[in-house]
C-alpha cells in the first residue's frame, strides 16, 4: 500500500501501525485543538492529531495540500542554508 486513497480508507488503528513501520517524523507542535505532530509517508503527509487527557491518538489524517499543509510549513524547521 503507498497511495494516500488506500491509507485514507484503513481504520485509525491501521493507519497508526503503517504510519509508525514507513513514515518519517517531520515535526510536532501544539495549539487551541490539542497537540500534533507531521509525519511524510510516501509521496504525501500524515497529521496526527493527540488527546493528552485520554492519552491517545484521536486521528490520523492524510494530505498533500491546504490547511494542514500550511499548518506544517509553519512549525516546521529547516536550517537556513544561505548562512552554512
């Protein structure tokens, strides 16, 4: 399985076990919602939204673009590399 389609269409469990065996942490962060972190799988993304009271993952939402993609941009950390 590697397309976002057939991601989006396993359970939450299901999608945790894959996300955690071939996707690559990007970042994490906290806001009004709760705290997330990004991960990259394929050729797309993966938002995992947290529930700190229950202690569990409350989803695990694919994107490529939009909201969430810009929600990544700004906590995400690149090194500037005009300054190396």
């Amino acid at each position: 399985m590697h397309g976002l389609y057939e991601f989006n269409a396993l359970d939450v469990y299901a999608r945790g076990v894959y996300l955690w065996a071939n996707g690559e942490f990007l970042a994490h962060g906290a806001d009004h919602t709760g705290p997330f972190a990004f991960y990259s799988l394929h050729d797309y993304f993966v938002e995992v939204l947290f529930d700190l009271e229950f202690d569990t993952v409350v989803s695990l939402v694919p994107f490529k673009t939009g909201p969430r993609y810009d929600r990544l941009l700004s906590v995400l950390h690149i090194p500037n590399l005009l300054n190396t």
